[in-house]
C-alpha cells in the first residue's frame, strides 16, 4: 500500500518508516525537520515541508495518492506544553484538523494516529482501558484528546472514514540495527536522560518527585519497546485494510516500573553508579500509567516481543553510545 508517513522522521515514526519498507509498502515521509532528521528515513521518499502548508500538502497527496495515512507529527513534551501551550495545539490538535481536511478533498479514508496515555491524565483504574473517562491533566494530553475527539465526530458523521487511534504508554529502546534511535536534540525522556548521565552528558539524573502514592513514591510508567510498537502499527494498517471499524487502542505491555527501577536498571545495564538526585514534583505528571492491553491483543492480534526492561534499555544504550 502507499502510505503517507507525518512525522516519519521522528524516533517512532522513523522505526515504523522502517517497518514498512521492509514489509514491501511504498512510503512517503512529509516532515519539516524541527525535531526529525532526514538520516532516519530509510525507505521511501522524504518530502520537507510543514503541515500548516495546506497547499504542499494538497500537491503532495494529489501526487502521491496514498491508501492509508500514518500521523506522527507532533509535539510531545509534557513540561513544554504547559509552558507553551499554543504551540501544543496548533502542533497537535490544528494541524490534524489541517491534514483531515485535505485528505477529505482526496477521499483518503484511512487513518493511524499517534495518541497518548496522556489523554487518561490521573487514571482512576490501573491498569487503564480504553473506556476508561479522559481527563488529560496537561496541554499535550488535551491537544490529543481533542485530536481524538475530532476523529470519533468525523467517522461518525462518514463511516467511510475509519481511523485508528494509538494510545502510547512510554516509548523507549532502539532499534537493533543502530541506524535509527531516540536522537532528539533536546531530550526530556526518563531512559534516555538516564543513559546521557551514564555517558557524563549530564552531571546527574534528577528524579522528580518521591511523594508520590506508588509503592516507592516515584512515579510508575509502562515502558514499551519501539519496535513492539511499530508492529502494532502494521496490524493498525492491516486491521483497516481488511474493513475494521475505527478503534482506539492502548499501546503498552500492562506492567509499570517506578522511576527508580528504571534507574536500577541503567546502573546495570550501563554498569555506571551515575548520580541521582531526589527534586521536585515535575508539573503535569499524573503518578502512574499502566496500559489495559486486552482490546489491541485481541483485535489487532498484537503480541509484545521485547516485554524487557533491561532488554528496552540495552538497545536505547548501544544506540546512544554509537551516537
Ligand atoms: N523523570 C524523571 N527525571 C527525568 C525525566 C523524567 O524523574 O530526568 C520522570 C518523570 O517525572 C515521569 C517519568 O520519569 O514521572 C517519565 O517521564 P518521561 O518524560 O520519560 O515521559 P512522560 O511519562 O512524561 O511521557
């Protein structure tokens, strides 16, 4: 199929790029490059341009008629967005308004959506399901709601129009090969923060908050390996092929570590003692989120292969002692 990758130069779109080049799909990666980098498009062709060009997207999709859209694009920085929240949804919930709406005009009726657990913000119930209420507790988690919000009025208005909606849990680890990794050029992520204080980027690991009402007072999070994530993707894309209705989907192993296991395991993974410090709560952060993953087992026959935090932290730190 020809598919239309927002965002394909970015770390999970870059991954899911990969994947579906290898798995025989045309792609076409519409990117602008502020947190992408072209060196991570694999396959296909990689067009620079900004989804608010209404008009280069309009040309590109005309040329290039894609079956089914995959929308990466996005802005995902939880502290960012409180204090940027503009940016947030006009990133995030105008630009998929934007790229909805030229898919229209093309009669593009499938869609795949980066979602997040942000959209749960403080979850009643964990594991969360995805009946569970939406209450996100920052910008980001509402620009996407909104985005999610826009897409459940649009299918229903057009049944023709199915979407799938993926909601990620906390996205880590490379890709084997070492060519593709996390490589944003300012990262804020737990595990990838962790592994640059190994390597003596950073003079120490802040962990933010302790009093939190988790087992070790740190927060908990459910930490998938990209690859597994990627896959659940291919079954997305698969699942709308063959007539699926539009869906949400939580993307997540079902299992939380607390930020202090995950520092155990970077100290054993990397066999560094790099320094920690216990400081402030960070604003926006919900306590624990721990992914109900019932529904996409079942409907997209999704089964986690890298269920492993060291193994998740292993290949985030060959990629990021290659880099
Ligand atoms: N965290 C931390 N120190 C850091 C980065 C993150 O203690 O340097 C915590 C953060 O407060 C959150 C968890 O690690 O509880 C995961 O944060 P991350 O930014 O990786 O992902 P998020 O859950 O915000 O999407």
């Amino acid at each position: 199929m020809r598919v239309l990758v927002t965002g394909g130069a970015g770390y999970i779109g870059s991954h899911v790029v990969k994947l579906l080049g290898e798995n025989g799909h045309e792609v076409l990666t519409y990117d602008n490059l502020t947190t992408g980098n072209d060196w991570a498009v694999l396959y296909g062709t990689l067009v620079v341009a900004d989804l608010a060009d209404t008009e280069r997207l309009r040309t590109v999709i005309r040329e290039f008629r894609p079956g089914a859209v995959m929308h990466f694009a996005a802005s995902i920085v939880v502290p960012e967005s409180i204090r940027d929240p503009l940016k947030y949804y006009s990133n995030n919930t105008a630009n998929t308004l934007n790229l909805l709406g030229v898919l229209r005009e093309f009669a593009v009726e499938r869609f795949i959506f980066s979602s997040t657990a942000a959209v749960y913000g403080i979850a009643e119930e964990i594991p969360v399901t995805e009946e569970a209420p939406l209450h996100p507790i920052n910008p980001y988690g509402m620009s996407k709601m909104m985005a999610e919000r826009i897409l459940a009025d649009l299918t229903r208005a057009d049944p023709l129009f199915r979407y799938v909606s993926l909601r990620y849990f906390n996205v880590a680890g490379a890709d084997g090969g070492n060519r593709i990794g996390q490589a944003y050029r300012e990262s804020t992520h737990l595990i990838t923060r962790a592994l640059k204080t190994a390597k003596g980027e950073f003079e120490k690991l802040r962990i933010f908050g302790t009093d939190y009402p988790t087992p070790d007072g740190t927060c908990v999070r459910d930490y998938i390996h990209v690859n597994d994530l990627a896959d659940a993707h291919l079954r997305a894309l698969g699942y709308l092929e063959n007539g699926g209705g539009s869906a949400v989907f939580n993307c997540g192993y079902g299992r939380g570590y607390s930020v202090r296991e995950v520092v155990r395991a970077a100290r054993e993974v990397t066999g560094i003692a790099f320094p920690v410090e216990e400081a402030e709560r960070r604003e926006g952060d919900p306590p624990a989120l721990i992914a109900g993953n019932e529904k996409i087992r079942r409907d997209l026959c999704w089964t986690p292969r890298y269920d492993d935090l060291k193994y998740i932290v292993r290949t985030a730190w060959e990629w990021e002692r290659k880099r």
